[in-house]
C-alpha cells in the first residue's frame, strides 16, 4: 500500500470517538486483508477483524445495486438530463462510486454524453479528499471511468443547518438528483436533524429524485453482538429502527418505497415522493 495512503489511515482516527469516520469506516469495510501494513490502533485492530463487519461490506454492495437500480430507468427515459448525488455525510463516498462502477459495467452508454456531479456534504475533510483521489485515479485511461465527466465536489456541510441543500437542489433543478446516506444521517442525526434535511432536499429537487438510506435496527430487536460492539468502540449510534424512520416520515412528504434487513443489523431504504 502506498506511504499515503497509509498516513492518510493513521491520521483517520476520530477527534470525537462518538461516531465512526468516513476513514475508518472504510478501514472495516476493507476487512484483515486489505487493511494489513496499515499502523491500528488496538480497538481498530481487533474490530477490523471481527466478522460484525462484514455486516458493513454487505450494507455497502445491497446499497450500490439498489441505487443502480433506482438509475437505471431514469437514465434510460431522459438521455438529456446530467446526474447528480447528494451524499451526506458521505466519507470516502463509497457508495456513489460504486453505484457509478455498477452502471459503467452494466450499461456503460447510460453515462456517456452526461455530466455527472458526486457532492459529498460533511463536516470531515480526510474522507472526502481520499474519494477525490478514487476519482482521479478511475478517470484515468484503461480504469472505469476514463473519459466521462465527472466531478466529486467537497462542501463542508453541518446536517443541523440544512439551508445550503435548498440552493444546491435549485441549482441543479434539470439534473436526476440521488440523495444518500450510508451510515451517516439515519444512524446519527437526531429526528430534527433528518425531518429537515428531508424536508429541504424535497422543496427543490425535481419530482422524481429518491433518498436511499441506512439505518440501525431499534434496540430492542438489533443483533446483541452488534450492540456490544459498539458500546466497547464507544461509537453512539441511534437504534432507530424502522418504525423509528416510519414516524419521521410523517413529518415530511416522503413515503418508504422499498427496506432491506440485514443481519438484524442494518435497514437499507428508498424513499420517494408522495
């Protein structure tokens, strides 16, 4: 693994242990084998190990196909229209870019001649720098994205002042619009916080826009070993459940399309407009 990208995973560690990193959670993402060479810390070291995480690459692969899937169509019907994702509290944006690599593989024509936008809204800098570099380097010729325009954009964003969605969905008003959060907004924002989020991603984006999700099931029913594990990592995660996004859902105009379990673990979602 490139000296880099090795410093960029030592200074990944988060300044608040309250919530997992867009870094970090990568780090679990790639498991064992791809995180060795890589200095850990002794709980990142025990946890990238655990199979709990595998939870993590499963959440990510159900994601990417679901939100494939959501595209494909809309790609389809309106060839004139440019694509854009919101990802809030994206991190390394790992689930916008492998949606892109689903659809490149799939139906590589659905891209071309379209601008894409990847925006990642959030408060950290190292995730969203790594995915920049993802970027460029898939841009490159012979890897997936050569010759396609595509641009991440970082925006520093604090999902309790929303404001800032209402002119970036206006902006982009004739684009097919994706607003997503794996692992970020469901399972750490207040109901507050995601009403209005919600809510402002509604008022300016066109009709057919959608919101995929992930969040944790309440905890009640969540798998013990995962609700163990967080308490020892000390992360705080909100066991929200989807009753919990069910009764937010009636403080906006959205309504559930489609919710996938895994592991009594992990809800992944898609909400549309009514």
């Amino acid at each position: 693994m490139p000296g880099f990208i090795q410093n960029i995973f030592v200074k990944m560690s988060n300044v608040d242990n309250s919530y997992l990193s867009g870094m970090r959670t990568l780090l679990y993402k790639l498991g064992p084998n791809l995180s060795r060479g890589i200095k850990l810390g002794f709980r990142d070291k025990w946890a990238v190990k655990q199979t709990s995480f595998m939870g993590l690459r499963i959440r990510l692969r159900d994601l990417c196909q679901r939100q494939s899937k959501i595209l494909q169509p809309q790609l389809k019907q309106f060839p004139e229209r440019n694509l854009c994702f919101f990802n809030i509290a994206g991190g390394a944006a790992t689930d916008s870019i492998n949606t892109l690599i689903l659809l490149q593989e799939s139906e590589p024509e659905l891209l071309r001649s379209r601008k894409i936008e990847v925006n990642i809204l959030d408060i950290d800098t190292y995730g969203p720098n790594f995915a920049k570099r993802c970027i460029d380097v898939l841009k490159q010729p012979g890897e997936h994205f050569y010759g396609q325009d595509i641009a991440l954009n970082i925006i520093h964003y604090d999902w309790s002042q929303p404001d800032a969605l209402l002119k970036m969905c206006l902006d982009r008003s004739d684009c097919i619009q994706l607003f997503s959060s794996e692992g970020g907004l469901f399972e750490y924002g207040l109901d507050s916080d995601i009403i209005d989020n919600l809510n402002y991603f509604y008022t300016n984006s066109p009709a057919d826009a959608r919101v995929t999700g992930s969040l944790i099931f309440d905890r009640a029913n969540v798998n013990l070993g995962y609700l163990g594990f967080t308490e020892f990592i000390g992360v705080q995660i909100r066991y929200l459940g989807l009753e919990g996004l069910q009764r937010i859902l009636t403080e906006t105009s959205w309504v559930l399309e489609e919710s996938h379990e895994i592991d009594t673990i992990y809800i992944l979602f898609s909400l549309k407009k009514a």
